[in-house]
C-alpha cells in the first residue's frame, strides 16, 4: 500500500469580517498518497489557498479551523503546538508562492534565504548548507550556481527566481510541496518549463505535490489526481484521466466545456460560459452552492446534506444529478 | 556602491553650493546691510564708510566667493552686534544644542522602534491603540504648552528638576522629554505603517514556510525591509532635532542655537543669522546623504539605479 502523505476531514476554516463570519473552507476532504499530484481547481475566492495554508500552519491568527482529521506523515497535526509545526514546516512540507518576484527578500542574498532554514532545522554548517544550495540550485537549472550565491534576487528574470523558489522549498528535503498558483504570474513557454521541471523533480525525490490553480491547462500538464472546489468544498475529485474524459459534476462539465479546442471550436464562436456569479460565503448555507447556476438543478438540490457519490477507486462526486444518475 | 556613493556625494556638493548661495543672499534681501549696521541714527556718510569697511561696494558675485572662500577655512565673518567672530559665538552656543538634539533623537528612536513593530504585529490590539493615544497627543500638544506644564509640575511643585538652564544635567531631563515626544508619533507611525506592509508580503509567508521562528523572521526578514522609510524620516527627524527647537530653547531658558538664531534676528545681527541657516543647511545636506547611503548598504537594489 502507497503511503499516504496528507490525509484531512472535513476541514473547516471561517475568518470574521465586518459583515459576519466568512465561512471560506466548509468542510473539505483531501488526501495525497505519496508520489501524487494533487491539483486543486477552483476560481478565485473558493477557499482553495487557505486550504493550503492551513496545511501551512500559516493562517492568520484571527481564522478559525477546525477539522475531523489533520494528519500529515502520519502526524496529527491539530494536537502540535506552533512550535513542532515550525518545525515541520521547511521539513516535511514547503511552499512555493503565485509571484516569485516577491517571495524572495529583496535585501538578502540568494544562498542566505537558501540555507537559512536547513541550517537551523538541521544544524548544517554554511559550508554543507552552501553544498546543497549549489546542487540543488543547479538541478533547477540555474547556471553557475555557486557564484549565484551571493548575488540579490533583483538579479534574476521572473523564470529565474520561481526556480529559486523550488530550489529553496527542496532545501529541507521535504515530503509534501504545497505550489500555489506557481505558474500564474510567469509567462507561457516559462509557465512550462517550471511544470516540467516540478514533474521531474517529483519522480527524481519521490515528492507529492499540492499544486493550487485555476487553470485546466495547468491541470492536464502535471496533475495524477485533480479535486475541484466550489465555495469552500470539493465538488468532484477524480483522477486526472477520468475527470478529463467524463466528468460528472455539472460545475466540472461547465469548465472543461469552456475551454476551447483547436481545431475543434469554431473559429469567432462565443465560448460557453457557466451563468451566474458565485455565491457569497458569509452565514450559513444548506444544499448545493452550485445550484443558482446549474443547468440541471431540482428541487431537492437545497435539501441538506447533498449527497456524495463514490463511483470508483479514489473517486468522489458531491451532487443529486450525479449520484441518481449512476444509482 | 562607490559609484553610488560619489553620485550621491555629488549630488550633495551642487545642493551645497545653492545652499550657500542662498544663505549668503539673505543677507541682501532685508535691504542694504551697510544702512542697517549704521542704525536709524547714521548718516549717509556713516553708512558709506561702512560700505567700503565691509567690503558691501565691491560686486556681489566677488563678496560671494569672497565669503564661501572665508567659510572654507572656519571663517563665518564678525557678528555685528558682538563685534567678535560668528564661528565663537556660534561654538559656545553649539554643544548645548548637539547634546539636547541627539540625546532627543536617541530616545525617540529607542521608544517609537519598539512600539512601532509591537503596534504593527497585532493591528488594533491593545499595544497599537496605547501607541495611537501617544502618537495622536504628541501630534497635538503644542510642545510649549508640554514644556511649561512639565516645569510647573516637575520643577515647581515637585521641584525634582531644575526650572530652567542646562548648568547640570538634571537640566536636560525636561527638555530631551519634550522634545523626543515630539520626534516619537511619526517616527513610530511609519516603523508600524512599515512593519504592517512588509509583514503581508509573500517573502515573509515564505521565511515563515521555511520554518523560522518569529523572532528570527521579524528580525532578519521583516525589519530590514520596514527601516527604509524611518531611515530617510529619521534623517530629517534629526535634523529638525539639532536645529535647536527654538520654542524648547526658549521655554527651558537653554542656550542652544535655536535661541541664538532668534536673538540674532531681533538684533539684526545678519551674520550670526546667515551663518546659522548655512551650517543648519549643510547639516540637513550631510543627514540626508548619509541617510541615503545607509539604504543602499540596507536594500541592494537602491546600489545599481540613480
């Protein structure tokens, strides 16, 4: 049996504002087996960066989490204290940020923010910690590495510092690798060259990976296993193959049908768009939050709780339609 | 960075020279001096010999480097009024405001850093409020009004301090008070405003992801970054400090510069007054260069542009 990495239930995270408290994450399942690629989709504001800092640890203070089970290695993470999480953090997960050009300090040096962590956690001496930084800075593909060392991130090309940026979350040899939005900010050919790179790396380390996006493109690139998320939960987890061969949930089936395809979509067609807006999170809601804008709603799609279907191995789809349609 | 630091010491050479220009300029602008050290009872015969005696009928171009040249080697002319060299009166009268400037700035640093970076780490929580109260009175309470309430509290009733003078150093408790609660709201708003921005950034969320501690964090990711903007603010800070707060000279009876330049205004002794406003000048050029200076040693990026 596959170890499994990450493994939650029913995470729940609410943050008070002004107007109420924003329940942003309602109830989220995930688990990520060793060597996976779980791509979390969703659009902006689904929940699906605070699920990752929630992994983190790096909520702000003022959210409130709660969850059934918090596991990761085989860690629970909710009984630690900030300071065993601190020291997880950098070891057994890391991150890599949207905007690379600000998740490197400007005023320090590339090897400083390089090995500062592991020569904390780990006790290396700057020399070993210089050692791994070097190896690590060339299998990202940064040239040269050595004399890099001491150079200021200003130095470096957007491409260039998101590949810091890896090489930086690999330093303390980590098992889990939390990648928000890690292309977003880069621009095309770059965009593919980093996920190749991370696909690499995952089967060179044996790595799971985390990757959060709201690009389908991104998806179909790098991703074994795909959870897609709509106001704070998982409307469909699939395997990348099935979910891109027969997805089952309408909010799935709307954004796959509004990708176009060459060759396949008309020229000068209008792309179909999925209607509506999305729901606001603030207070409570019963039923489906999908329903306002899904073609195929009933009745009984506001009634609580919505039913889940398990369909196959590792499959899971949370939706009346879908669950009667199979049943 | 040495190119840097000669742009900028160049850059300080040209803002010296305007400086002085203008200084010396003054001189000329409250009409003809020769009329003015005559007084209202010289004749015109008087005044001309004045003019010839100090040199006021040869081209004002000549008077100017004549003047700057005379500068350059400590000589800022005679006070009229005294009739003894300005640079005399001027070294009798400096240390005291050196000492009040920099020990006011001292303090106001030591109390706005930390109250700035406590206020910025939990916003609106009870530390940032204390430090809005402080910073909001200290903006508002003229610092005349604090200075004599303190010496009728401190110096008259309890008589714990002495009301006025520098003759000990008991002498500059007051005053340095005053004065740095002056220097502390705005030095503190901007370590906070500083401190609040730079800790949302991702290269924080990433110290933070690398497993840090918080104390390491803030002082080796987050302060570095939020000092730039104080490091500039603290420089004029400084500078508003050492030129001798005229109210606070005045109010504790000290003998610094501030009082001084009013002196010499209402005596008309130009001199005293022209070298006063050169050497503040200089001094706020000399600040702001070494200010500069300081910030590209902090943020490397500030070493290649400009």
């Amino acid at each position: 049996m596959i170890e499994t990495i990450l493994d939650i239930q029913s995470l729940r995270v609410s943050l008070p504002t002004d107007r109420g408290v924003l329940n942003a994450v309602r109830g989220v399942d995930l688990q990520i087996k060793r060597g996976q690629t779980l791509c979390l989709v969703g659009e902006s504001g689904c929940g699906k960066s605070l699920t990752a800092m929630s992994i983190m640890g790096l909520l702000p203070r003022y959210a409130q989490v709660t969850s059934d089970r918090f596991e990761m290695v085989g860690q629970d993470l909710s009984k630690k204290t900030e300071a065993k999480l601190a020291k997880m953090r950098g070891r057994d997960v890391a991150m890599i940020f949207q905007d690379p050009t600000s998740a490197l300090n400007p005023t320090l040096t590339i090897g400083r923010q390089l090995t500062e962590g592991v020569m904390r956690s780990e006790g290396l001496s700057r020399k070993e910690a210089d050692a791994r930084a070097i190896e690590l800075l060339d299998r990202v593909g940064i040239s040269n590495p050595a004399a890099r060392l001491t150079q200021y991130p200003h130095g470096f090309s957007g491409g260039q510092r998101q590949r810091i940026m890896i090489a930086s979350a690999l330093m303390g040899r980590p098992r889990l690798l939390i990648a928000d939005e890690p292309t977003t900010a880069l621009d095309v050919t770059i965009q593919a060259q980093i996920l190749q790179l991370l696909g690499e790396l995952q089967s060179d380390l044996g790595l799971s990976i985390l990757l959060i996006t709201h690009d389908l493109g991104v998806v179909a690139a790098i991703a074994t296993e795909v959870a897609v998320m709509y106001a704070g939960r998982i409307a469909e987890c699939a395997s990348a193959s099935d979910l891109f061969a027969t997805p089952m949930h309408p909010y799935t089936k709307g954004l796959l049908a509004a990708i176009p395809v060459p060759g396949v979509t008309p020229r000068g067609c209008e792309l179909p768009a999925i209607p509506g807006r999305v729901p606001g999170l603030i207070g409570t809601m019963n039923g489906c939050a999908f329903r306002d804008r899904c073609a195929h709603s009933l009745s009984r799609c506001a009634d609580d709780p919505v039913p889940q279907y398990y369909p196959g191995t590792g499959r899971f789809v949370e939706c009346v339609k879908a669950a009667e349609a199979e049943t | 960075m040495i190119p840097f630091i000669s742009k900028r010491l160049f850059v300080a050479l040209c803002v010296c020279l305007t400086v002085s220009a203008l200084s010396f300029a003054l001189m000329f602008l409250s009409g003809d001096p020769a009329i003015a050290i005559a007084g209202s009872g010289g004749r015109a015969e008087d005044a001309e010999a004045i003019r010839i005696a100090y040199g006021f009928d040869r081209p004002i171009v000549v008077q100017y480097f004549d003047w700057v040249g005379s500068a350059l080697v400590g000589n800022l002319g005679q006070s009229i009024y005294f009739n003894v060299p300005v640079t005399e009166i001027i070294g009798n009268r400096v240390g005291v405001t050196l000492t009040l400037g920099f020990i006011s700035f001292f303090v106001a640093l030591v109390v706005a850093i930390p109250l700035g970076i406590a206020a910025a780490l939990r916003p609106n929580g009870w530390i940032d409020r204390i430090a809005l109260v402080i910073a909001v009175s200290g903006q508002a309470i003229p610092s005349f009004w604090l200075g004599l309430m303190s010496i009728v509290v401190f110096g008259v009733w309890y008589g714990w301090v002495p009301i006025s003078g520098a003759a000990s150093w008991q002498g500059y408790i007051l005053p340095v008070i005053v004065l740095s609660y002056y220097a502390v709201p705005e030095l503190m708003r901007i370590t906070r405003s500083g401190m609040i921005e730079v800790l949302g950034t991702d290269y924080i969320r990433a110290a933070k992801a690398k497993g840090l501690p918080m104390r390491l964090v803030i002082s080796r990711h987050a302060l570095r970054n939020a000092v730039l903007p104080l490091v500039s603010l603290a420089a004029v800070q400084l500078g508003q400090l050492l030129s001798g707060s005229i109210v606070i000279e005045s109010v504790f009876a000290l003998n610094g510069l501030g009082r001084l330049a009013w002196e010499s205004l209402l005596r008309s002794d130009l001199p005293v007054v022209q070298a006063i406003i050169l050497i503040l000048a200089l001094l706020y050029v000399l600040l702001t260069t070494l200010a500069d200076i300081l910030n590209a040693v902090l943020d490397p990026r500030l070493r290649g542009a400009s």
